[in-house]
C-alpha cells in the first residue's frame, strides 16, 4: 500500500488550501473544499473495507452511494493543512443508506467534515447530473466578491453582469453566469438546498454577505472560476471607490463578440 500522505489528492488539498489563504479568502476556518474521488485510486493508498468510524450526514445523500470524497475538517484552518493533513482533511464514503458516511482516513482528532456538508453533497448531485465529469466543490470568503454584495442588487443576471463588464475574461470564464442566493444562516440542509437549486444552473453560487462556492471537474477548475470572479470583483470595487465617473464600459454588443469568438453561450437573459 502506497503512503496517502503522497497521494496526488492530498497534495492538490495541501497546495489549494494553502493558496487560498494566501489570497485572504479563508480568515482562521473559513472555506472549505470537497473533492470526489475515485474508488481505484483510493484503493492505492488505503484499504476501502476498514471504516474507521461512521458519520451522519443529516440528510439522504443516497445519490452518492458509494462515492469518495475528501473533504476538509469543520472547524480547521486552511493554513494548517499542509502541516498537518491527517487532522484537518478526511476521507469518506457515502455508504448505502446515504445517510451514513464512513470515514476511511483523517479527522485524526475525532473532528468530521465541514459543517457546510449539506451544501457540498447536494451541489454535488446537482452538478452531477448536469455533468458527468463534475468532481469539485469549493467554498470560500473572497474579500472583493463579499465588498461588493453590500453594495450591489443581490441579483443573478444584474450581479453576472456586473462582473462581465469589469474584465474582458469574464465572459470567456463564466458564460453560463452567477447565482446569487441571499444573506441565509449557513451550515444547514436549508441553504444546501438552495445552494443545489441554484447549482442546476450555474457553476458558481454567492452566499450573499458570505462567500463564494465554485464547482468543477478539478481543483483548477473551480479555483479558476472563484478567481475569476474574485478578480472581476475588485475591479468593480477599485472603480467604484474612486468615485469617478464610468468613462467607458465593456458594453453587451461587445460581450457577444467576446461569446462568438470564444464560441461559449452566455445567458442571453443576462444581458441586460
Ligand atoms: P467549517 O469550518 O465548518 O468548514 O465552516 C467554515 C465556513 O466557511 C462556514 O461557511
Ligand atoms: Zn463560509
């Protein structure tokens, strides 16, 4: 058996956490990150019939029978984990009543997965169904993004378009738009199960006057995204806290130009 402590997912956890402190997203245990697995390359590092102990998810995950993820810990720093994987990540499996995950590697101090949990596996499902290749969920505090939710409508098409106008990439990156739900309590089935609800339509969902969460069929991908948006964000704060004047914009008959020659669809709707 191969040591987990070198696998390549646990060394894209280390290194994506890490990063994402870094940027100042994840302040002490903010942010947290769930990445599928597959049941062959866990079985490279870890024997997948002893279960260390069981889990409750709070609700019926029955879709994910049999999957893996590893997840980070509820309570932990994203700073940490480099120094310290076994205690601040986790492996699990969704067993099959669904309601159960079994714990195969991690939470070495008795600790479990995120308390965002529910919001991961729903948006899991949700995405999954919508793509096959889907495997990432990431959530964090990205400082701009959060700025601008106090000063902008909480509101899908007017906060998208908000943001494809700050940087010629955006429409390239995030064609199919943001989903913004509003200020909710975090860390419950309810706001997963309007996090997955807006997870049908976008990769990407704000927590209004919370954070982000990015999805993706790998780490780079959902980072990307979140990224993408976070940088998009700032601009529109720097501008707007000048107080100056737009002189100029990047207009919707542009924005089609960009969708056409990156052939991407953007949401027609959102152009508004
Ligand atoms: P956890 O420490 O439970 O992952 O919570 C952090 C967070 O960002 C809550 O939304
Ligand atoms: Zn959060």
């Amino acid at each position: 058996m191969k040591n987990i402590l070198e696998a390549p997912f646990v060394e894209e956890m280390k290194d994506i956490t890490f990063n994402m402190y870094t940027q100042g997203w994840d302040e002490r245990n903010g942010g947290n990150i769930s990445y599928m697995l597959e049941e062959a390359e866990v079985a490279e590092y870890l024997d997948v019939n002893k279960v260390i102990r069981t889990i409750p998810t709070g609700f019926d995950a029955s879709y994910l029978k049999g999957r893996y993820f590893i997840v980070t810990g509820t309570g932990k720093y994203f700073k940490n984990v480099t120094k310290d994987p076994e205690t601040n990540l986790g492996i699990i499996r969704i067993a099959e009543d669904g309601t159960t995950a079994e714990l195969l590697w991690g939470y070495a101090d008795g600790g479990k997965f995120t308390s965002e949990f529910p919001a991961h596996m729903m948006s899991h499902i949700a995405r999954l169904k919508q793509d096959p290749n889907h495997r990432v969920v990431m959530h964090c505090h990205p400082t701009n993004t959060l700025a601008m939710n106090f000063v902008h409508e909480l509101d899908d098409a007017k906060f998208t378009h908000s943001l494809w106008q700050m940087c010629t990439e955006c429409m390239v990156v995030f064609p199919d738009g943001i989903g913004v739900l509003p200020w909710m309590l975090c860390g419950n089935n309810e706001i997963g199960e309007a996090t997955a609800k807006k997870m049908e339509e976008f990769r990407l969902v704000v927590w209004g006057l919370h954070g982000i969460y990015g999805t993706g069929k790998d780490i780079d991908e959902a980072f990307g995204l979140i990224e993408t948006v976070e940088k998009a964000a700032q601009l529109y704060m720097l501008v707007a806290s000048t107080g100056m004047p737009r002189l100029n914009t990047i207009n919707n008959d542009q924005l089609r130009v960009i969708a056409d020659a990156f052939k991407v669809k953007a949401r027609e709707d959102f152009l508004i």
